[in-house]
C-alpha cells in the first residue's frame, strides 16, 4: 500500500490539527504560541520540533497524516492562492526534492504537448 | 418511488476555484466548456434533489474515529467552512437540504445492514464545494451530501464501494416520494494529497480507468482497478474514486467522458464523466 498508511492514527499532533483548523482563536495562537498549544495537546518534542521547522518529511516520518501536511503548510503561510509556487510549498520541494523536480518537470512536458 | 435521473461524476482540486487560472489556458478553456456540460445536463434532468457522493478530508471526523460513510441529513447547507473558503476562493453559499430523503437513506440503510452515520450540521471543504459551485451556481437544487472515508486507513475496496452503491440503488427505489434524483460523484482521479508525490499526476493510470467507464463492464473495472493499484497512482488520494465506483453502481453501460486533463497545476487528473443508463 501507499505512504497514507505510514500514518500513526494516535499521534497527539494528529488529533492537535483537526481541532486548530476549526478554531479562529487556535489558528491565531498557532502563530503566536505554538509551543502552548503543543504543550496543552500532549506533543512529543520531536513532534513539535518537526512541526516548529516546517520539516514535510520529519512530519511525514513521524506519522502525521499526510493529508494534515499542507494544512499545516497553510497555517503557517496563510491559504490563498495555494498554486504551486505557494511560499508553502517550496517546504515539499526542500523535502522531496527529486519527486518535486520530476513532477514540475512532467507538468511542464504535459502543458506543452496539450497546448 | 424515488427515480434515478441522472448520474455524472468530477473531479473537486481545490485549485479549480482556489487557483484556476494558474492552469494552461487550452486546459482552462476544457474544464469550462465539460463543467458547463455537466450543468446543463444536470439541469435538463430536472432534479428534485442531488445525492452527492464525496469523501471527508478529515474535516468532519477527526482522526480517532473515521465512519466509513456519514450522510448530511440538515435542512439546509452552509459552506465553504471557515478558512477553506479563503483556500477555495468561494464566499458562502447555502444550499437547501433534503432531511426527509437523507434520513430515509440512515434509516433504512440500517434495516439493510448499512452503516451510515449522519451530521445534522456538516461542514464542506472542496469535496462538495467545488462541485457544487459549477453545478448548482444558484443552490437551486436541494443537496443529500454523503461523504466516505477513503484517506484514512483502513482505505474500503472497490468491490465494498459498488455493493454500497447497489445497496443504496434500492434504498433510494424504497423512498416514498416520486423525487427525481440526480447521483453524483467526486473526486480522483490521480493525485497524492500531502504525500511525497503531491505534485504528481498519473496520466497513464487515469486515462486506462477512464477506458474502463467507457467499456461499460462493471466486473472487468472491479477485477482490475483494484485498491493497490489505485494507491500505486498517487496514495491517499486516488482512492477518493471510490466515490465514482459507488455510483456505477447506479448505472449500467458505458460511460460518456466528457473531458480529461492531467491538470498538476490544479493538483490532480481532472475528469469529467456522464452515464446515460441507469440501473433499476
């Protein structure tokens, strides 16, 4: 099976993102006390080290949902206009540099071969 | 007796609203002119109500428990949530429910043995909102949102996926009204939300699953479009194709594809699909 099953289900950062993307009052503390939070939801010093850096595969390694990676992105760099050549995720191309310049590279490839 | 009158499924990147003009302008100019199709065909059905197959990116749920399928069974719908909306780039909209169907569906779901959770308030990411926004652009038509779980694991299979359609097939035939009800799916097709492949696309697999619905032979499709090989095309993912399975099973012939993209600036293979034969 794919990398969504490397994810630990009852990882305390796992259950921390579902709360702080439905909370204003949690997203605005993310920005200014995410060391608080991660304290009051039981994080793990790796975890919050990993989370603190920006760091896509450490987040990956210890077992956060994949899905939670970008919206962790976004929290930090703010949602709009999330293309790929968002602040945010210039973070997946430091992590995966070989499976990020091969994908762009085959996007490029697709977009001239349609046009 | 409730009558199935229309069955189509698409693809909700959040970039088709969020970013859509970061795509090529030929890609641009074909996912207008497909969803622009769809919303006729839909209209043309005249729906009473639209049951929407979708999946929940763990925004209902959280993680310690994830139903395999919930039905929004609210008077009416109110998206996109908090803080999507400035991702989606969508203000909100309301949408009329379909209470008295949506609960018939958890209802008698359960006297056939299917489990279906339900939320009297849900909340809506690109999932619903995407679709929702090209289709029912004025929220004319009453929604029935259902979404699966097919992002955390244990991902259901397909074969779990198409009894669930047939299962709900008669469930719809058992509801009282004389409601016409358009089904439809979201998701897919290739992509890897959040994963190492997050900026990938899988053409060859989209394109050989898109010739699977154009055959037409839902045995084939089961037999080989299998969970591992959706996982193989982008994980976590691909899988939200589940959704299109289910409502095959809604279906009989081949399917109408209406437009294919390999769209990695929208961030998955696009596609649109229509069916114009349905099951009884």
């Amino acid at each position: 099976m794919g990398s969504v099953e490397r994810c630990d289900k009852t990882l305390p950062l796992n259950e921390m993102i579902f709360h702080v993307r439905r909370d204003a009052a949690l997203r605005a503390r993310w920005l200014t006390d995410l060391e608080g939070l991660a304290r009051e939801f039981g994080l793990s010093a790796e975890e919050y080290a990993a989370l603190r850096d920006h760091d896509v595969r450490r987040l990956h390694e210890l077992g956060v949902h994949q899905y939670y990676v970008p919206q962790i992105l976004r929290l930090f760099y703010g949602a709009a206009a999330n293309s790929n050549s968002h602040p945010a995720l210039a973070a997946y191309q430091r992590a995966y540099p070989a499976e990020s310049e091969r994908a762009l590279r085959l996007q490029a490839e697709l977009e001239r071969r349609d046009r | 007796m409730a009558q199935v009158v229309s069955a189509m499924a698409l693809t909700h990147s959040p970039g088709l609203t969020g970013w859509f003009d970061r795509a090529p302008a030929h890609q641009q100019t074909e996912a207008k002119r497909a969803l622009g199709e769809m919303r006729d065909r839909l209209a043309a059905s005249r729906p009473d109500v639209i049951v929407l197959f979708s999946n929940d990116h763990l925004l209902n749920w959280p993680i310690n428990n994830t139903p395999e399928y919930t039905v929004g069974i609210g008077a009416e719908h109110v998206g996109p949530a908090d803080w999507y909306d400035e991702w989606l780039a969508l203000s909100k909209y309301r949408i009329p429910g379909h209470p008295a169907l949506a609960r018939h569906l958890v209802s008698e779901g359960a006297r056939r043995r299917l489990a279906l959770s339900y939320l009297r308030r849900m909340e809506f990411d690109d999932g619903v909102s995407v679709p929702m926004h090209y289709l029912n652009p004025t929220s004319s038509i009453p929604l029935v949102p259902v979404t699966m779980n097919c992002t955390v694991p244990p991902i259901p299979t397909p074969e779990r996926a198409y009894a669930v359609g047939s299962a709900l097939r008669e469930v719809i035939a058992a509801y009282p009204g004389s409601e016409r009800v358009a089904v439809l799916a979201t998701g897919g097709l290739s992509h890897e939300p959040g994963g190492p492949r997050y900026f990938w696309v899988d053409e060859e697999f989209d394109l050989w699953f898109l010739d699977l619905l154009k055959k037409g032979d839902h045995a084939t499709l089961l037999r080989e479009c299998t969970l591992e090989r959706m996982e193989e095309a982008g994980s976590g993912g691909t899988a939200e194709l589940l959704a299109w399975i289910l409502v095959l099973a809604f279906t009989t012939g081949p399917a109408e594809v209406l437009a294919y993209m390999p769209a990695i600036a929208w961030r998955s293979g696009t596609g649109m699909v229509a069916w114009n034969h349905f099951a009884s």
